[in-house]
C-alpha cells in the first residue's frame, strides 16, 4: 500500500461546505470501513481539512476522491502527496503495514 496526505480546499463559501458535509462524512466512512483512512478532519481556520490515508495507487486513492460529495458538488478540490511513513508510532504499526 501507498501512504498519502491528502489536503482538501473549499473552493465555496462555508455555507455551502456546511450543506454538503453529512454525506462527505458518509462518504469519508466507506473509505474507513475499506481500511483506507486513517484520521481526517477539518482546518482551523476552516478552509479545508487534511486526511491521513492510504490506497493501493495514486490512481486508485484519486479515483476513490472523485466519489467525494465536496468533488461532486464542486464546492472544494483535493491535492494528494505520497509519503512514506518511515517513523511512526506503535498504535499505527498495523495499519501502515496493512495488517
């Protein structure tokens, strides 16, 4: 698996952020119920927020972020960096190597 930081940026005013957000969470839940998220949550100011995740590919990881309600609805854009996490803490051991 590839690891990646991915950065989300609203691109529309808040209010519309805010009417979409339910179905990004619902949406950000299948990727944790496929094992592919790890942490996500919202900027502070809130311009956008940051995801902690990992996916097979970069094609699979931003195929995946195109089914994003914030992509769909056009209310933000998604950036994606690949890392590799080479120091960690033990509690992510697993899920960084996929177990």
């Amino acid at each position: 698996m590839k690891h990646f930081l991915v950065e989300i940026t609203y691109t529309a005013p808040i209010e519309k952020i805010e009417a979409v957000l339910p179905d990004h969470r619902a949406f950000l839940q299948t990727g944790y119920d496929r094992g592919w998220l790890l942490m996500s949550g919202p900027l502070n100011p809130r311009t956008g927020g940051i995801i902690i995740a990992r996916a097979p590919s970069l094609d699979e990881i931003r195929s995946f972020f195109q089914e994003d309600p914030y992509a769909m609805n056009h209310v933000a854009t998604h950036r994606f960096a690949e890392f590799a996490p080479v120091k960690r803490q033990a509690l992510v051991e697993g899920w960084v190597n996929g177990v």
